[in-house]
C-alpha cells in the first residue's frame, strides 16, 4: 500500500482526508497537573528560561476567580486587570490590543477544539494547565493537596511524574492506573533544568518524518520545453534531484500534473497536484494534504547546480520548532522557498495565505517563524528557467 494513503481512514460521506495529528492545543502539548494551580504556573516560569527560544512555548492556563486558599490569597494581592465592558457588555465582539511587547485578543466567542490550535499555530510547544484543561499527555506532580483519584480519567499518556516537596513514594493509585505501561520516568518538582531537558528530549523524538518532493509540475513556458526531462548530468533533473533527496528522505515523490504522471521516468513516484494553477504553492500544498503529518523538504527540478554539500547543510541545521527551514537567497536576501524543509505546521499557514488570495510561498516564508540559513555554496541555487542559461549552463557542468 501508497505509505501516503495509509493513514486515511475510510469514510464514505465526505472526501477521506488525512488529517493533522494535532491536540486541544497543538501538535505539541502536554498538560501539568496535581498541584495547585499557582505550583504549575511557577514550574512554567522556571521552565521557559530552559526552553526559549529554541522552543516558542505557549501556556495555557484560566483565569482563576476562585480556587484553593492560597490560590485566592494569591489573586486577591494581585493587581486587577483592565476591564473590558466594550468586549462583554458594550457590544464589541473582539478586542485586539497591542501592548507593544505582546498581542492580547479578547473575543466573546468561545474557543472550540478548531480555533484553539488555529490560534496557538506559530509555537511548538504548547504547556497546558491539567487542572482546569485536556492535553494529549501529561506530566503529573504528586501533591498530597491536589489528590489524583479524581483526575485519573485525565491520565490518558503519563510521560513525566514529579515528586512534590516532602514526597518519596507515588500513591498507590496512580501506580495501579498506570500498571498496563511502563512507568514513566520520576523527577523531583525541584528540578527545573532536567525537567526542561526531559521536555527538549521528548519533543525531539516527536519531530516529524523527512519526506522529499521535486517540484516538476511547471509548464516550463520559458524553457519551451520540460525542464525537468532536460540532461544537464546522466539523470534527467526530475531523477537527479530525487536521487539528492533520496539521500536524505525515506520517501521521495515527484510533483507533477495530473496528464504528466503517466509519462514519468520509471522508478520514480508520482504526487500529482490536487491543488491546480497555482504554480509551486500547488505542489507543496498536495504534499500536505497527501501526509500533513510528514515535514517535506521540496527542491525545484531546474536546480543543476544543486549538490549534496547544500541539502546536506539544510538537513543539518534543521530546525523542526520553526515554520520551516529555508535557504537565503543570494541575490536577494529573501528565503528561497523552492530550497526548503517545510514543517507541518506551515500547511496552515500556507492554506491561510491562499485565502487572503496570495498563491506565493515566499511571502509566507518572509512573514512566518522559520529558521533562515545563509546558504554554504550560494551559487548552487542558481535557477535555469530559459534557454540562454541552459546553454550557459550545459557549458558550465561539461
């Protein structure tokens, strides 16, 4: 079976879509709980000097208006915030204030399992208080004050349990709740920095699979003639540049039109465009939709003077907690989208741009958080788009 089609599941009313795996939150969450609420925002606090910036780490948390007793203590010394009688009761159904250093959006409409990942898209991890929210997996601290027995139905993916002050043993209910796995790690809530590093290590192994896709699709109307079937080495480019990815990715297809797929080369696979006449965007976008789980490193096929030392710096410096990881052109300093590791959660962020009618993936590179890397070889990302400079470069290679 296609490795692409195997995790859509059949379904016979709507089209069978292969969906994100994405949570309440986002790709990435897990939520802390089994401690007062004020213990989990000050473990949050000490984290994020651990984790930012490599990791652009979203919380989320309620806005306690009533709780334990120190908790109320806590709220009742704090400063009160502005009111919003324009959002609540005047009439306003979002208020958008820019505090110069951050954003604060206030909507009167509740925040569904749609919206919330929409909002929190641009970061990569998202830490969730457990007390009052849901996450995919949890980190649990044992506090005689917060008793777990009730909260065990939220223990659906224990990766981390924290020893609270003065506590050496976990209950026995939470050892009997997690008796069908293997149990997980135990680290003392005072320790900050291996907790970090525990949270840094378990988003590395959940970094997306690296698939490979050759951008041949084009009418080449230029070149006046296909440019990925033209020889500039023994391959033709539509081979040679999936024979680079295939250095790097387990799975390489070739973006073509639906009418070219038949007349590929042998050997190669074909990812015909579901997203038709929108040039490149196209192509990356019917990567996503066939695996939106998968980050796509996506070359161009008029790329001769491309090699191994250039894709093997982007692999390198991969950053998964960006948007993507892209090249800066040479020639105008703007990321090079067609030279790039496109991470899953840019599928939304391209999907975006193409509703406020923008079909260029660079403006989504220049306005998106990605990792921009000078290239190695800059000359290696010299295009070949007519015939001039395929004369030229047929000279160049022999």
């Amino acid at each position: 079976m296609d490795s692409l089609t195997t995790s859509t599941a059949k379904r016979t009313k709507h089209a069978a879509l292969a969906r994100p795996d994405i949570g309440e939150f986002g790709r990435h969450e897990i939520a802390i709980l089994g401690a007062p609420c004020g213990d989990i925002q000050t473990l949050v606090a000490q984290l994020l000097p651990h984790l930012a910036p490599a990791l652009r780490v979203a919380y989320v948390d309620a806005d306690h208006a009533s709780g334990d007793a120190s908790e109320a203590s806590a709220a009742a010394s704090a400063p009160a915030a502005r009111p919003m009688p324009y959002v609540a009761e005047g009439g306003l159904s979002a208020e958008l204030v820019d505090k110069i250093t951050y954003r604060q959006l206030n909507l009167t409409r509740a925040l569904d399992r749609f919206t919330q990942p929409e909002l929190l898209a641009h970061e990569s991890v998202v830490l969730v208080n457990g007390n009052h929210f849901r996450a995919r997996q949890q980190v649990v601290i044992v506090d005689p004050r917060k008793p777990l027995d009730k909260k065990l139905d939220r223990l659906t993916d224990v990766r981390l349990i924290l020893l609270a002050d003065g506590q050496t043993d976990l209950p026995t209910v939470l050892t009997q709740h997690l008796s069908e796995a293997p149990l997980p790690p135990v680290l003392r809530l005072a320790e900050v920095a291996k907790i970090a590093s525990f949270i840094r290590q378990w988003y590395l192994l959940a970094a997306p699979v690296l698939r490979g896709l050759v951008l041949a699709g084009g009418r080449s109307e230029r070149m006046q003639t296909d440019k990925g079937a033209l020889h500039y080495h023994d391959l033709d480019q539509r081979q040679h540049t999936a024979a680079l990815l295939g250095e790097f990715c387990p799975d390489v297809r070739v973006s073509v039109r639906p009418d070219q797929a038949a007349d590929l080369p042998a050997g190669l696979k074909p990812l015909p465009d579901t997203f038709l006449n929108l040039g490149p965007l196209g192509g990356v976008l019917s990567a996503f939709q066939a695996d939106p789980n998968a980050a796509w490193l996506v070359l161009a096929c008029d790329l001769p003077f491309l090699t191994r030392t250039t894709l093997e710096y982007l692999v390198t410096n991969r950053q998964p907690a960006r948007a993507a990881t892209a090249l800066k052109s040479p020639w105008n300093d703007f990321p090079e989208p067609l030279v790039t590791i496109w991470e899953p959660r840019s599928y939304g962020q391209l999907l975006r741009f193409l509703g406020l009618g923008y079909s260029c993936p660079r403006k989504a590179l220049i306005n998106s958080d990605i990792e921009l890397l000078a290239p190695p070889v800059p000359e290696e990302l010299r295009n070949v788009n007519t015939p001039e400079e395929r004369a030229a470069a047929e000279r160049e290679l022999g």
